[in-house]
C-alpha cells in the first residue's frame, strides 16, 4: 500500500507530462504543416510567375557537336530547343548526312508533326519517338537533348563532344 501510491502519483505525473507533450508536439506539427504549406504556396507561385516570364523569352540553343576521332572529321551545328514563336524538333538523318529538324508556330496555331513511330529504347530506358525527315522523308529518331547525340554518324564511335554556341528565339 505504501509503495504504491508513490507510484501511482509518479505514473499519473508521467501520463500527464506525456499528454501534454503529446499535445505540443501535435501543435509544433501543425506549425511546421502550416509553415510548408506558406512555403509551397510561394514555390508554386514563384513557379507559375517564372514560366510566364521564361514562355514570353524563350530561347533555343545552338551547338557545335565534333568528333574527336582522330582524322574523322565529323562537325555539325545544330539547334534545339523552341524559339519565341516557334517550337520545333529534330535528329540526325542519316540518308541525308545532317541533322534536320521540324518547326512548327507556337502562334498560327499549327500543330506539332505527328510521330512515325514511339519506341521503348532498351539501351536507354527512354522513350523514343521517329519522325518523318522534312528533305527525303525517311525516318529520324528526335533527339531532345544534345547529350543524347553521342555517336560519330561518320565513323560510329561513341566519342560526340559538344559545346554550346549560342542562343536564337
Ligand atoms: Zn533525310
Ligand atoms: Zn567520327
């Protein structure tokens, strides 16, 4: 009987140290809630204000893309990106020994070229998509990136560097 009274008084301190805290820690939660809440509504809204800004200046980039086989020779320039007014795609065409590419008007409201294909590409993982070529009509695979442009089509070493050279709208 002795005993345990002290420890009956010593849990109902604990249980209500712990509710307490309990209580706390739920009203510190909701805090941080509401504070990541204030914090995305500013993201989202930095976002929103951002693409507008970037739509409205957009800009392609141009690329000097060289091989560094020795005695291959392979340059090419090429653009990617949309421009102001415009957006547009584009790949190597190997029947036509360059790179291509395909626009289309942001404005007169045309529509983007329709793919030949799209193809899951083991050897990336990606997605890939083939177009029509805008000079001899045979197939293309779109290249979005210039990383994604590393074999030599001259030699067929994957050894493509390139370097940026520029921006156009
Ligand atoms: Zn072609
Ligand atoms: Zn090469």
């Amino acid at each position: 009987m002795l005993d345990s009274t002290p420890r009956n008084h010593s849990g109902g301190i604990a249980q209500h140290c712990g509710l307490n805290f309990m209580m706390t820690s739920r009203l510190v939660t909701g805090g941080v809630v509401i504070k990541i809440w204030r914090v995305l509504l500013c993201i989202s809204l930095f976002a929103m204000v951002y693409i507008s800004s970037v739509s409205s200046l957009m800009a392609g980039e141009l690329f000097k893309v060289w091989c560094t086989e020795k005695d291959c020779g392979f340059t090419e320039t090429i653009a990617i990106g949309p421009g102001m007014n415009f957006n547009q795609l584009g790949g190597y065409c190997r029947k036509c020994n360059k790179w291509v590419s395909i626009g289309w008007s942001w404005k007169s409201g045309t529509k983007p070229p329709v793919p030949l294909a799209k193809f899951w590409d083991p050897t990336t993982g990606k997605q890939r998509e083939v177009y029509s070529c805008p000079n001899c009509t045979l197939p293309f695979v779109s290249v979005p990136v210039v990383q994604e442009f590393r074999y030599c089509p001259k030699c067929g070493k994957q050894i493509l560097k390139s370097a940026q050279a520029g921006f156009y709208d």
